[in-house]
C-alpha cells in the first residue's frame, strides 16, 4: 500500500515537473518566432536597400554620367592634338 502511494506521488511529481517544463519551452518557442520574424524582415529590408545602392552605384559610375559631369567640370573633348618634341634632360645634363 505505502509503494503504491510512493509510485503515485511520482507519478504526479513528474507529471507536474513535465507540464511546467511544456509551458516553458512554450514560452521560449512563442518568443524565438518573434525574432525569427524580426530577421527576416531585417534581413529583407538590408536585400532591398542594397539593390537600391547598385542601382545608385551603377548610375554614378556610368561612362555618360561621368561624361556629362566632366563637361560640366570644363573637360572636353580636344579638337586639335599638339605634339611636343622630345626633349633632352636638364637635370641628367645629357
């Protein structure tokens, strides 16, 4: 009689130990979804902002965007080349 109290007693205890353990785990499974939300939508956002800045980086780098800005600058296409001749060193004394 007393092994059969002592078998339920455990029974019980681990029975309680176990449902307290569940609603735990529960909890921390309930906030790791949150944060598993939170990345992603992080990590969506960063995908997006750096699509944006190639698009950026690949318009400011293009050879008509560097074109225009040099005009804008005084460079120009030159219409006349002049060739120097070659000239000895002053410095070597040759």
């Amino acid at each position: 009689m007393q092994r059969k109290q002592l078998c339920l007693r455990i029974l019980f205890l681990l029975v309680a130990v176990l449902f307290v353990l569940q609603i735990s785990l529960s909890g921390i499974l309930a906030t790791s979804g949150d944060k598993l939300d939170l990345l992603t939508q992080r990590a969506l956002s960063l995908e997006t902002e750096n699509e944006n800045l190639t698009q950026t980086i690949s318009e400011q780098t293009s050879l008509t965007n560097i074109s225009r800005q040099a005009e804008l600058m005084g460079f120009g296409k030159t219409k006349n080349i002049i060739y120097m001749p070659e000239q000895t060193s002053v410095a070597l004394g040759l």
